[in-house]
C-alpha cells in the first residue's frame, strides 16, 4: 500500500503511464497464461465434459451450496467496472467515456476471465493436490506443476505487480473521494 501511495504522489502524467502499462502487461500475461498452460499440461487435461457436468465437492458443506460458491470467482472477473465510475470526475468527456469505460471493461472481464478460469480447470487436474499444498495457493502450485517453478515464479510476480496496480487506482479512490463526500 506504502508503494502504491508513493505512486500515486507522481504527476499524473506518471500515473496514468503506470497505470497503463500495468493494465496492458496484466492483460497481455493474461492472455498468455490462458493459452500456455493447457499447451503445457496437455494431453495430461480434464475434458470439457468433466469441466462442466462432474462434481467434486470437497468441502464438507452441501453440493447445491458449494456450486453456488462457485461464483465467487467469476464475480469477482466482473468488479473492474466499478473503477471507472468511481474515477468519472477525473475524466475528460465523462459523459461520453464513462459509460464506455464500463461497458467495455465489463465484457473485458467477462470474456478474459471465463476463458481464463476454463484454462485453469482444464489443467487442474488432481485437485487435492493443489488445495492440500503448503504453499497454501492453488493457483501457484497448479502454475508451477505446469510451467515449472521458474516460469510459475515469474506468473506470478508479474501478477503481483498487476495487483499493485490494482491498488494504485484503490488508494487514489481512497484520496478522492472523502473531499467529496464519496465516502459519506
């Protein structure tokens, strides 16, 4: 957070450079991991039939609920609408570009994310294994089962410089809006 409130004392000019590479190296890594790790763990793939009609609940909790839950992930591929209304007053021709900034980061997610969260299951083969890791982060594992621990490694610390990113635009939201009574 400290890193991110250093950034966002830069001239704007800095920021919006930043926040633009950050958001096109997380959508290129994206797209990227999306199409390198099935080529990488194939032919050792669910299939798509496995991917949407088994079940494997292993929570404890009922079938019914844990499928609910599994929404949680997907919705949260659909939360980067919600920036750019928070930001429409730093925004030249807001009424114009605001609701295109929601609709097109909208279905960016929607679109990005539904591929990518497919990838992901059509790789995670052996469940248990990834959730029973010390690690304690199932993506990694799986990245690092897949791509090796140097390429999984590197996965992942660019996505966690995109997520930096990410909290860039939060504590500039932070900043904006009590002087406007935004979080009143």
């Amino acid at each position: 957070m400290f890193t991110s409130y250093l950034i966002i004392c830069l001239p704007t000019k800095y920021v919006s450079w930043f926040n633009i590479f950050a958001s096109a190296l997380g959508t290129i890594v994206l797209i990227v991991t999306t199409i390198l790790l099935p080529i990488k763990a194939s032919p050792n793939i669910n299939s798509a039939k496995d991917i949407f009609t088994q079940v494997y609940n292993q929570t404890g909790w009922p079938t019914g609920w844990a499928f609910c839950m599994t929404f949680l992930s997907p919705t949260w591929t659909l939360s980067g609408y919600d920036v750019a209304a928070h930001v429409a007053e730093e925004t030249h021709d807001a009424a114009r570009n605001v609701p295109r900034a929601i609709i097109w980061s909208s279905w960016c997610s929607v679109l990005l994310g539904s591929i990518y969260l497919i990838s992901l299951a059509l790789c995670a083969t052996d469940i248990d294994s990834l959730t029973g890791s010390a690690l304690g982060q199932p993506i990694g594992v799986l990245m690092g089962q897949v791509v090796g621990v140097t390429g999984g490694v590197v996965l992942l610390a660019i996505n966690v410089f995109c997520q930096m990113a990410c909290g860039v635009a939060f504590v500039s939201l932070v900043l904006i809006l009590p002087p406007t009574g935004g979080m009143s």
